[in-house]
C-alpha cells in the first residue's frame, strides 16, 4: 500500500508538471498499476500496440478466463476540456470518439 501511495504521489507530480505524453507514457510503462485497475482481470499489457499500419493505441491490457477480452487505453492531456460551456462535445473528446470509431 505504501508502494502504491508513493506511486500516486508521484504521478501526481508529474502531472502538475504540464508533462508531454510521452513522459506520461513512460511513467506508466515503469507503473502499470495505474491502469492495470482499469481491467479488473488484467493479464498482459501492452505498450503502443499496431493496429495494421493505420492506427496504434497508447496500451492496450487483455484479459482472460472464460474468453479473452481487450482494454484500450489512450491518453490525453488532462488539461483537455470533454464539453464546453453550451454542454456540447469538446474538440478533444470529439477527436477520440472519431479515433475509437475509426
């Protein structure tokens, strides 16, 4: 649990450092428990996975046990608005909806 806190602190710290991405990307590759929860059954997970030449995701986690399931993941800047002020579909939000439908 300590582990896990310290874990936290520092993701946390980073982020109020405004990172790139990548270093997003790199911090969660050294700590895959920060999403690992979002699967509860996570097995594998996997950093920058193709998807043909077209498309890559940031990670992506698979289940299994009965059957095997998938878990995308892609990040964004938490700064990103999801609605605007009118309650509508922010730009960003937007782009990943058209990314995941693609």
């Amino acid at each position: 649990m300590q582990k896990e806190n310290s874990i936290r602190n520092d993701f946390l710290e980073l982020l109020n450092r405004n990172p790139r991405e990548e270093d997003i990307h790199q911090f969660i590759v050294r700590n895959p428990i920060l999403i690992a929860g979002l699967r509860f059954g996570a097995k594998r997970i996997f950093s920058k996975p193709n998807f043909g030449s077209d498309f890559k995701a940031d990670f992506a986690m698979a289940g299994w046990g009965n059957y095997i399931s998938w878990t995308f993941v892609e990040i964004e800047r938490a700064d990103y608005k999801l609605f605007t002020k009118e309650g509508l579909i922010a730009q960003p939000l937007n782009r990943a909806i058209a990314q995941v439908n693609s």
